[in-house]
C-alpha cells in the first residue's frame, strides 16, 4: 500500500506542536553555545589576574602629595605641601618635610607610616639618606634614616634600632657609592657604612669614594692636606703622603702623585711606574694610560704594551681593548691586531650583562663575547632585573636574552597575564595561549608592567587597561611631555623620571 498520501484516517501533524518543539531546541541549543562559550570565556580569564607585589608609590594630586600602593590604591591621603619621600618601596616609611625654606635651606622633617601615624618620634627630625650615581640618577639608602636631636645627628634602621648615637654635627652620603657615609665631629669627617660600623674615625679633614664601589675602598686627607687610601675593612692601605690620588683602582694598585712625580704604585707604597706617564685611565692586568693626549697600554712592569697613538682606549677583557682613531671605534689586542674594524661611532661593552653594544648610523649592533653580530636594530630597553633587550628592528620590537638569543615576550615576562599584539596596524592584547581578549583597535599600546597595567593609545590620547583587559583611564590623556608611559591604576608616571612620582593630571 502506498504511503505517499495521507488518508483521512490517519491523525494530521500539528503544526504549532512542531513549531513549540522546534523553538524549544533552538533555545537549548542556543543556552548550549553561550555556556560553552561562557565556560570559555571563564576558562580563558581564570589566570588573569596578575600577581603583583606590595610597594609603595608617590601621588601628586591637585597640588597635594600622598602615597598610593602597587595596585594604585591611596595609602595617604593627598594632603601633603610636600613631596613624600620614600626610601624603600617596600617598607611603609614615609618621610614628610615642613617649613621649607629653600632660600635658607633649612626645613623641619619626620616619618609617618601606612596609617599617617608618625613614628621614630623621640627624634627631633628624620632624613632619608639621598645619593646620586655616577649618572646622575637619585637614589635612597634603604638599611638606615639620618635622625637628629638637639643639632646633633645620628643614625637609625628601618625598625629604629640606634646604629650611631645622636652626637655627630654633620652626617651625609658620600657622592656616587652605596653603604658609605661621610660622619662629622669637631671640623673633622670620616666613614660609616650603613650599618653603623665605624670605617674611620672622624680624624680627617676630608673623606671621598675611591671609585663607584664602596669595596674598593676610600681616599681620605689629613691635616696638612696629604692623602692616603682607607680601605673597606678599616685598614690603611696608603699613608697620607700623597698630594693627590686618582680616583682609579685594580689590581692593588693605585695612580698617585708624590712630589711631584706621578706614579703607579701598589698596596703599601711599592712604585710600579714611574714618571714618565701624564695620566692613567685604568688598572687592570695592564695599565692604560695617556702621554701627549694620546692612549696607550703598558705592562706592571712599564713594558710598553701599545703606545699611546689612540684618541680612546679602554679595556674588554683578555687583552682586547676598544679602541679610537680618525674618529671611529673598534677593537684591537695587545698585539694591535684589529678584531673589530674601526667602523663604528662607538663601541660599548656592557660587563654585567656580558654583550657588546656597537653603534653605527643610528642602528645599534648587539655583538656576543666572540663579537659576532646577533642582532641589530633600536635598542629600546636593556633590562638588568629581568634580564632581557628589547630592541626594535624595523617596524617591532624583538626580545633578547643576555646570550643574545631571541625570545618570546611570554618568556620574558612568565607572570604577565596579557601581551600586546599587533594585526593590520593596529594593537591589542592575547593571553599565554595566544587568545585575543583585548580587540585590535589602538593606535599604540604598551606591554603590561610590573603592577599589571598596560597604557593604550586611540586618536593621539593615552589610557590604561588592567591585567584582565579592563579599562580602568579612558584613552583620554594628552602625555605629550612624557618619555615613559606608564599607569598604575588612574595613576600615570610624571614627565620628571628622576623624581619618580605618579599623577593623575590630565596633562
């Protein structure tokens, strides 16, 4: 029997029934899709929240100064004249100054904590201990605070533990070395480390750094304007005999002058060279030294090694020195063969990351320890704490370990949660596993930094994004006078890098 039509015995379809049944599978299916994708979304935010450590951060807000915290949360209040001082980031001591005269150069000072409640209050005023480096960058001493009582100074940990008693007239960091004070008593000065120790005693009539590092020990004069070398370990290694001491150092040996003759002498005063150099730049197995404004090397022993017809020489390592002449730079060995031809406009060996850095024509060329070339291009950051370059060549930026091996971003940064990413000229942020959560859509944007904030930039103006991909500053920020470009939180850092302050003014 044909079941091609349907007879009049057989019940009819009902329609609105087939049409109930198929809505209501549409709707499941449909609660299916965005659970799944719910559950996706879930999955993909689940590591987005960026660890970041506690520390603590100078605010400057409609004329006021207060404290903000890693995650760009007030810890104090705005309310402050003055900026607030932190020495250590990560210890919650604030010092605050009053009654600045800065024509007289006096003010009055104390610390107050993470609550605004002051502390080390049985002293009359309390200092961080402020220096500056070889290049002119600030930074604090973060074991001890100068404090004061009665016109008379002395010196305290981050827990108020006494390390100098209150009776020195004057104590201040010795210029461009760390864990080095210079103490005053009576007219007469001599060295603390930051722990109290006393290196010499306030016998001198002027103290200074050796070199950059306190290791290296100390020049100190006497009374009758002679110098000697204090070294570290309280021992004087040179008599105050010497009219002047250069402030070089190696090898245990030192470049003095003594009436009137300049000499390279040893611990102790044994003369190495003698006379017949007009300066000394470095010591190290060889001596570099300079004759007739020119540079050359000689041995301990005053065997001339290169003579001095080089406009600029300075010791690598094994015997190899970058060199100058007819204005450009490469490198030569003691015996004046050329390992890298004079073609660069400078020639630059960074000794603690363990590269090279070469720069010719506005490309800098990142050589390896064999000088060979392993990358070029714009170098945009060179990281010691992390450990990684970031350079740009052509129209991005690369990352490089310190064996010049070229990285991944991920790899650099293991804790960030997002990381820029750039498609058809413009920016936006994936996760580790390489899932856009932030949409291609900005003009310019930078990676996520230590507090988990990334600026993003739309039509000229800046903003910033949070560790999820969340606006937390509309890009509505002009920035212009800025160099670095960098938020935590509504906070963006100020136009003065070195006074190291965040704002959240809109220009």
């Amino acid at each position: 029997m044909s079941r091609g039509r349907r007879y009049n015995s057989e019940p009819k379809l009902n329609i609105k029934k087939v049409i109930a049944t198929i809505l209501v599978l549409a709707v499941i299916i449909m609660i299916i899709i965005v659970s799944i994708k719910a559950n996706k979304k879930t999955n993909n935010k689940a590591d987005m929240k960026k660890t970041v450590t506690n520390s603590y951060i100078s605010v400057f807000q409609n004329g006021k100064w207060g404290v903000i915290n890693s995650k760009g949360e007030i810890v104090i209040e705005p309310t402050y004249d003055n900026m607030l001082i932190i020495p250590d980031a990560n210890e919650p001591i604030f010092i605050c100054q009053t009654d600045v005269d800065l024509e007289k150069g006096t003010y009055k000072s104390y610390a107050i904590d993470d609550k605004s409640n002051k502390i080390f209050g049985n002293y009359e005023t309390i200092e961080a201990i402020q220096n500056i480096d070889k290049d002119n960058n600030v930074f604090y001493d973060a074991n001890a605070l100068i404090v004061s009582n009665n016109g008379k100074y002395g010196l305290i940990n981050f827990s108020g533990k006494q390390l100098l008693e209150c009776k020195y007239d004057k104590i201040e960091p010795i210029k461009y070395i760390k864990n080095s004070l210079m103490i005053q008593l009576d007219n007469k000065k001599g060295i603390s480390d930051n722990s109290g120790n006393i290196i010499a005693e306030p016998t001198y009539s002027d103290v200074q750094a050796l070199t950059d590092r306190y290791e290296d020990g100390y020049i100190v004069k006497n009374s009758k304007g002679l110098n000697g070398v204090i070294n570290y370990n309280k021992k004087q290694t040179l008599d105050c005999k010497y009219s002047k001491i250069e402030n070089i150092y190696g090898n245990e040996m030192y470049f003095v002058t003594e009436n009137n003759n300049k000499e390279v002498i040893k611990s102790g005063g044994e003369i190495v060279v003698k006379n017949n150099i007009d300066s000394v730049t470095e010591i190290n197995t060889n001596i570099t030294y300079k004759k007739s404004n020119k540079y050359g090397v000689m041995t301990t022993s005053g065997e001339i090694k290169l003579k001095p017809e080089f406009d600029d020489l300075k010791f690598l390592y094994n015997n190899k020195y970058i060199a100058k002449k007819d204005g450009r730079y490469g490198v030569i060995d003691l015996d004046n063969n050329t390992i890298v031809n004079f073609d660069y406009d400078n020639i630059k060996y960074l000794s603690d990351e363990g590269f090279i850095e070469a720069d010719k024509e506005n490309t800098t060329y990142l050589m390896n320890t064999d000088f060979e070339i392993k990358c070029q291009g714009i170098v945009s950051e060179i990281n010691s704490k992390n450990k990684y370059i970031k350079i740009r060549v052509n129209d991005e930026y690369k990352y490089y370990n310190f064996r010049l091996e070229e990285k991944d971003i991920k790899d650099i940064y293991p804790a960030n949660t997002l990381f820029l990413s750039k498609q058809n000229g413009k920016y936006g942020f994936v996760n580790k596993k390489g899932i856009v959560i932030v949409d291609y859509i900005y003009d310019d944007a930078t990676e996520q930094n230590e507090y988990g904030y990334s600026a993003i930039k739309k039509d000229g103006k800046w903003g910033a994004i949070d560790s999820e991909g969340k606006i937390v500053v509309e890009p509505t920020l002009e920035l212009s006078q800025n160099t670095v470009i960098n938020f935590i939180g509504k906070w963006h850092l100020a136009p003065d890098l070195n006074a190291n302050y965040y704002t959240d003014a809109k220009e």
